[in-house]
C-alpha cells in the first residue's frame, strides 16, 4: 500500500509498505480520506516528539476491508469513522469508566502507524459506522467535533448566556456552533480575520480580534471555553468572565500558565480540564448527519497523498 512516513521533522515520504494484518478483535480499514490535524502539523514540525518513520494521521473515514479474529459486529464493505485514542481498558483509571485520561493510551499516528495511508488496522471497538446521508470529508469531522462536544458537555451553556470563545481554530469554531445551537450569545476571540469570518457564519454575534477588544467587555461572559492553548490563556480568562462563570479547558500551552488563584476564589469560579472524549462520538455523528454543524465551513481543500508534505507545510 502507499503509506506518507515521517521520516523527521518536516520530512513526509510516501513509500510502498505492507498492508498490515488485524488481530485479534481488530479490524482493517481502507482509508477514503483523512483530516490533518494540529497535533499533525505540531509531530510534523517536531514539536510534538515520539518515534520517527511513522505514519501520522488520526482524523480518519473509510471502509471495513477485512475482520481479525473475534470481530462479529463489523462486515467488510461498512462505511465507518475511526476513533483514535485506544485506551489499555485494564488500568484502574479505565476501570473507572475515564478511559480518555489512560495513561497508557496509544494514539494513532503518534505512537504507531496512523492513517495517512490506504490502510490502518485498529480494535474493532474503536471504528464508527457512517451514517448513510454522510460523505467520507463529513466523516472526518467526527473525531475533531467529539472533541468539542466532550469539552461543551463539561460545562454546558444555556439559552441567553453570554459565551466567549477564546481560539477560533477548529475546535473553537465546533464549540461556537456547540453554543449558537443551545441558543447562547456567543463571542469569538482570535488574531486571525479568517477564522473570524467563518466564527461569524457559524452563529458568533461577536468576534474580537486582539486581548484589548476582549477587555472592553470584561465582566459579562457566563461561560468561556479556552481552545488557543496560549501560554496566557488562563490568566487573561480569570479576569475578564464574570463572577460565578464556568471555564472549560481544553487547549494544551506549551509553557507555564500564571493565575491570580484569589481571583478564583474571589469570584467562586469554576474550572474544568477536557481531554479528548469518552462517548461522544455517537453524538457528534448524530448532529453531522442532522446538518446542524454547517459541514461546509470545516472543508477547506483536498489534496492527494502525495502532497501531503506540503498540504502540512502550508
């Protein structure tokens, strides 16, 4: 099969390499299309780490093409989305039922071969069928709106509250579509115009462009969901949300965050850390084929595998 390999940083090569074989209770899928995400760009770049000459990829939609041993619910031919973070299922945190903080999960396209190639193998369990009404490029959004979803189910917002989106990335802009669909007045925060744009289409009533925007409406926001991962994120958030407000964390900086902790106290705010998802891939699912995400704004280009060293680079 043609698989692009990371050889090092800023380095994709596509070769010829075997097709992998599933085990038991794993299936084989035939890649259709694949997203590339910020963790791609950041394991491309090198900032991310781990092995090298490995296929990267994890935003991922295709087809069964073969069962390993066990599997009795899949069949070949099944349209389906993959789910990339296998948990070890035998850890006490597993046991818990809080399989998204493993910590001996393997991520796919990290920590082995992903899906930036024809074929992937992966546990059965970790695949999703495809609705019918949606196209493989819908498919991929799956894992990146489950993200989100997770994220927003920590700390929902209500109809008329007042939500500041803080990173109007692709997560960001699921969790503006997350907050409009509850009816919330959503404001967007990013440098960059376009996104901005795109925040607006998707239901932001405002969008601010700098920090110094932002401040002029300090104190009226119920609800902030922080997707920048910016070292300052936190801080900057704790002063200007109102009192009482929820937080939701979900953006990884790269450096130490400082916080003012008596402004926590001082306003009783409430703070909450999302890491990836746990059940909601099948809600994510449901509101692509509803049509409630607005597909169309998350797909910006297709290219083949063979310039996907550039489409990262770009």
């Amino acid at each position: 099969m043609k698989a692009a390999l990371l050889i090092e940083p800023g380095k994709i090569e596509i070769r010829d390499v075997p097709v992998p074989s599933p085990g038991q209770g794993e299936v084989l899928v035939r890649i259709r299309e694949a997203g590339i995400c910020g963790s791609d760009y950041a394991k491309f770049t090198g900032q991310l780490g781990g092995p090298y000459g490995i296929i990267p990829g994890h935003e991922a939609a295709g087809e069964i093409a073969a069962l390993g041993p066990g599997v009795q619910w899949h069949e070949p031919g099944d349209r389906v989305v993959i789910q990339p973070n296998i948990a070890c299922g035998e850890c006490e945190i597993c046991r818990r039922g809080r399989e998204n903080i493993c910590p001996r999960k393997v991520r796919l396209g990290i920590d082995v071969h992903g899906a930036f190639a024809q074929y992937v193998t992966l546990p059965a369990r970790y695949v999703w069928k495809l609705p019918a009404n949606l196209s493989f490029s819908e498919g991929v959004l799956a894992e990146p709106l489950a993200v989100a979803l997770h994220g927003f189910n920590k700390a929902p917002s209500f109809s008329g509250e007042c939500v500041l989106i803080y990173g109007a990335g692709v997560i960001g802009l699921f969790f503006i579509r997350l907050a409009f669909l509850a009816g919330s007045r959503v404001a967007a925060l990013d440098t960059a115009a376009p996104r901005l744009a795109v925040a607006a289409r998707l239901g932001a009533e405002r969008t601010f462009g700098s920090l110094q925007e932002v401040e002029g409406e300090a104190g009226s926001f119920a609800v902030v969901y922080e997707t920048s991962g910016t070292a300052d994120a936190l801080s900057h958030i704790v002063r200007i949300c109102e009192p009482g407000a929820r937080i939701v964390l979900t953006g990884l900086p790269k450096e130490g965050t400082p916080v003012f902790a008596s402004q926590i106290v001082r306003k009783e705010l409430l703070i909450q850390g999302s890491m990836i998802y746990k059940n909601e891939f099948s809600g994510a699912l449901d509101l692509l084929a509803k049509g409630a995400i607005g597909s169309e704004h998350f797909i910006s280009a297709l290219n083949p595998l063979e310039k996907l060293g550039q489409a990262l680079a770009d």
